[in-house]
C-alpha cells in the first residue's frame, strides 16, 4: 500500500528506532561473541541511521513554509539529502565488495548460531521497516527505503548464509553473498543518483514527454505557438512550467479562458506551477531559438 503523502515523518521516526536498537543488538553480540561479522554489519547500521536520521530532517524541514528570501519554501532539500544518501549507498557497496574480496583471501571464522539468530532478528526489523516506508513518492524516503532494503538483503544473507556454515562449516559463502547484496544496492543508488542529478540540473521531469506536452498546449483554442518552454521539478512531487504563448487575441477574458484551459492540460502532466506570458507576436527569443534547434539539441 503507498506511502500517504504525510505520514513519511512517522515512518521515518519508527525507522529510527528500530534500526538504532537493532544497531546496538548487534553490536552487543559482536563483542560477546567475538565475531568480526557483526561488529562490522553495526558498523553498517550506523551509518544507516545517520542516513535515516538526515532522512527525518529533511521532511521536517521541507514541510516549513516559504518566507520573503526562501520564496520556494525547503522543498529542494529533499532532493539535496537524497542525492547525499545515493552517494552514501555507493560508498557502502564499495565497501562491502573490498570486504568480501579481502574475506575471499583470508577466511575468518564464523559464530554460526548467534549470527543466525541476530540475522533473524534483523530481517524481522527491516522487513517492518521497508513495510513502513514503501510506496512514497518523496525522493529522500525512496532513498531510506533503498538503504533498508540493502540492509534487508543483509539480513537474509546473514540468516542463508549462517544455515550454510552450520551445514558444510564452510565459511566462503559469506563473502560470496556480501558481493551479491552490493551489486545490488549499486543498482539502485545509481538509478537514485541518476534522478536526483536531473532534478539538481532542472532537466525536463522523467516520465514526461516534453513535445507532447507543447502539442497539447498548442492544441488550445486561441493560441498560435508556445515557445521558450522551460519545464523542470521543483522536487519529487512538484512540476514547474515557464512559457511564453502567442495568443490570437488581445481580450482579456479570453486570455483568461486560454490561461485556464492550459494549466487544465498541464496537470495531465502532474504540472502544479505555471508561468505562462501571453504575446500578441513571437519574441525575438523565439526565433533565435529556433535557429539554435536546428544547429542541435
């Protein structure tokens, strides 16, 4: 079920918790039972809550109202610490593939049962967790979600991975998985990265075909051309559209009526900003542009 628009903060705040609890379970565990594994995955957890931590502030500080010098509010920082967290994810899967290689090359004994056991606990917590934060559309609680996921992976690799030992005393089957777990945490930091950079640059919204929305616009009663389009997002849920339109008319009313009908249009396109300039003629902007279409993109 999606995340309701609202309730990231609470998710956020019982991510916190459980992950900082389980972090220091682990911890514990790792200290009396001598095992390097743990100790190093509470390493991992820590990290995760700072991660979550960054998480939780910025929906707090998104949600303050705009003032006088920050007319666009704080909805940016959303998109800031999700790309922090994407940048955070591939430094820990870089992390845990020198670990496993290094562990490939000199083997370490395992504590089987106690890491099966905190590896059940683990999954359990994640699991609830992930449950908690699915199906946002806010970009900086994908990016929690992806580091509980990753640490959701980790857990059952721990619990597979522990089973396997207990069975075959063979311990290579913990780096192996290690390596599996980061290839795919990379995966989905690079796909976070990838959106968060084109939010930053102000490229046009994925998933919005920007000639289709110019057809449309165009396909008004009234207007002539729509030129010097500039389409972006603010941040994961608010699109912003500025653009000059030609209009055959100098009435008012009917500049209103064509107004109306565009941004009606628009929000097909999940389009919740619009700044449109109404012409009588082309600028000098326009043709200029043209001309540079047609050199390239």
């Amino acid at each position: 079920m999606p995340l309701r628009k609202g309730g990231e903060r609470a998710a956020l705040k019982v991510a916190v918790v459980l992950t900082l609890v389980y972090m220091v379970v682990e911890a514990v565990a790792g200290v009396l039972s001598g095992s390097l594994a743990l100790i190093g995955d509470a390493g991992h957890m820590f990290r995760d809550v700072l991660a979550l931590l960054l998480s939780l502030g910025a929906v707090v500080i998104a949600e303050r109202l705009p003032t006088r010098t920050r007319t666009w509010g704080y909805h940016r920082v959303e998109v800031f610490v999700a790309f922090v967290n994407g940048l955070l994810l591939i430094v820990l899967a870089g992390t845990v593939v020198w670990e496993a290689f290094r562990r490939l090359a000199d083997p370490v004994p395992v504590a089987g049962p106690l890491m099966a056991a905190v590896g059940v606990i683990g999954l359990v917590v994640n699991l609830y967790v992930a449950w908690r934060l699915h199906g946002s559309e806010d970009l900086n609680v994908r990016s929690a979600y992806l580091h509980v996921v990753g640490d959701t992976l980790s857990s059952v690799a721990v619990v597979v991975a522990a089973a396997w030992i207990a069975v075959t005393g063979q311990t290579v089957v913990d780096p192996l998985l290690s390596i599996g777990i980061a290839l795919l945490i990379l995966v989905g930091s690079v796909s976070l990265l990838r959106e968060t950079v084109g939010i930053l640059l102000q490229f046009v919204p994925s998933g919005i075909d920007f000639d289709e929305v110019v057809t449309a616009m165009e396909a008004v009663e009234g207007v002539e051309e729509v030129h010097n389009i500039h389409l972006w997002a603010l941040c994961s849920h608010i699109n912003v559209l500025d653009a000059h339109v030609v209009a055959c008319t100098d009435d008012i009313v009917k500049i209103e009526e064509i107004k109306r009908e565009i941004r009606r249009r628009l929000r097909r396109y999940d389009v919740q900003y619009s700044i449109l300039e109404f012409e009588p003629e082309p600028c000098p902007e326009s043709a200029l542009l043209r001309r540079l279409k047609g050199k390239g993109e």
